[in-house]
C-alpha cells in the first residue's frame, strides 16, 4: 500500500486497519544477544542517557521482528532527578531511591510555588 500511513499512525487516529497494530517496549530486547552486550558495556542509567545507545538498543527489536511501532529507550525513572531524588539500579534488586521523600516534612518546593501561600504544611480542601 504504497503511499499510505504506517498502520501505527493509522490506528492511532482512530481509522480501522487490516490488523491492530503491534508495537514492542524496551523489556522486549532482554533476549537478544546484542541488548546484552550493550548492558556489559553501559551501566541502565548510561544507556537511557546517551542518545546513541538508546537509539541503538530500540532499534535492535526492530531488527529482530519488525513491529509497527517501538518505545524509545527509556525509563520512568528519568522523572526522579528533576524532582531532586537520586537513584541507581542495583541488579536483582532494581531501582533504588537514595534520598526518599520524608513525608512528614511536607513542604512546597519554591520552584513550584504553593496556591495557598504557604510553604509548608498540608493543605486540606
């Protein structure tokens, strides 16, 4: 179907398609070879970082099965560091928050600013 939407596309706007869509995640590459070898050369947080390795460890599923669509490489840890929370990822352990929100010292971060006024304390509705 020369000239049409990639079936992804098309199914994402809706439009019915010949088949859903198939799309794979990260967790998908484990198995290859190649995805292993990439983890005994970059550490997880090096390689959802550097926008070369990441490229190349999404790509690998491709290769290998030929999916409509993929997810980039990356993490939902990537979210921690802005929030000013350190993290590392320790093997059959996972991920690991060095310095975890003390939930007894609630407070509003100044660089978001607090609706009430207040800095610190709860604030009830």
């Amino acid at each position: 179907m020369i000239g049409q939407d990639p079936l992804l596309v098309r199914a994402a706007r809706g439009e019915r398609t010949e088949r859903p869509p198939v799309w794979l995640m990260r967790q998908a590459g484990r198995h290859i070879p190649e995805y292993r070898e990439i983890c005994e050369e970059y550490s997880f947080r090096e390689a959802i970082t550097t926008p070369a390795v990441a490229e190349e460890i999404t790509l690998l599923s491709a290769e290998y099965y030929d999916p409509d669509g993929l997810v980039i490489y990356s993490d939902i840890l990537t979210a921690l560091e802005p929030l000013g929370f350190s993290y590392h990822v320790e093997s059959d352990v996972g991920p690991v928050i060095e310095n975890p929100a003390d939930r007894s010292r609630r407070s509003c971060p100044t660089s978001v600013g607090c609706s009430s006024g207040s800095t610190s304390g709860s604030r009830r509705r």
